[in-house]
C-alpha cells in the first residue's frame, strides 16, 4: 500500500501522535480486511516507517474492529473500520498519524485580529488589474 499522505502532524516539531490501537476479533466476519492488514505487513511497514509511535494490537472477541489514535495532548480520535477494504484501513491509519488530536472547532463569529495585514485591507473597488506600473531602479551611492 502507497502512502500519497503529506508529512506528519506535528505541533512545534512534536509528532502529536503517541499510540496507535488497533482492535479486531478473531473469527468475526466485519474483521477479515483488518486481520489481512496486521497479517500481510502494512501495520509492521507502518510501525518502521513512524518509530515514534506506539503499534498496540489487540484481540477483542465477538466485536466489530476499530483503529484508535491517542495523542500528545491527552485527547483520542476512533475510527471504526467494520467492513472496510485495506485502502480504507490505510488511510484510516494516515488520517490518525496526520492529524493532531484536536476537536474541530467551528467559527461562529468572524475572526477578528489585533494585527491587521501588512499589504492593507482589500476592497473590491480596487481595480489595478489593466494598469501599467513605473518602476525606477535608482543606485544608491556615497556622498564624498
């Protein structure tokens, strides 16, 4: 399995991601492609690819399977992959090992700042699209 994943998630040089459960049964049907995953070897490619992260596998008898991610900051994110084919499960595991364990937050208000942009506000009444700019190059030089 490719990985196509942009780098790692990480928060000031800090891989956020700490351990990474993986949970299926044994003889349940809804967990044949996560046994295909640990017994094929993309969980072990996945363990030397992130040294960093923790590859715990766990038999839980009787229930459908899920991959777990717990991260840095206390917080976890579970992803349950009953039924899923190997490309799912894989970037299931990316998405775990790309994101940062925070809650998504939705913006109810504008986002107001103290520091306005250095190229000044837009305004659509700005049209400098057709126009031709004047550019002098003019060489410093020492007065003596």
């Amino acid at each position: 399995i490719k990985s196509s994943s942009p780098p790692t998630m990480a928060t000031r040089g800090i891989k956020q991601l700490q351990t990474l459960r993986v949970v299926y049964c044994e003889h349940g049907g809804s967990s044949r492609y996560i046994r295909d995953f640990i017994r094929n070897g993309p969980i072990v490619k996945f363990a030397e690819q992130n040294p960093s992260v923790q590859v715990d596998v766990q038999l839980r008898p009787g229930k459908h399977p899920y991959i777990k991610g717990e991260y840095l900051t206390g917080s976890d994110k579970q992803v349950c992959v009953k039924n899923e084919p190997l490309n799912r499960i894989w970037k299931v595991v990316e998405m775990l090992n790309n994101s940062s364990g925070r809650k998504m937050v939705k913006f109810d208000k504008p986002v107001v700042t103290n520091t306005p942009s250095v190229q000044g506000v837009w305004s659509p009444m700005l049209e400098i699209a057709g126009q031709e700019w004047k550019i002098d190059l003019k060489q410093g030089g020492s007065s003596s």
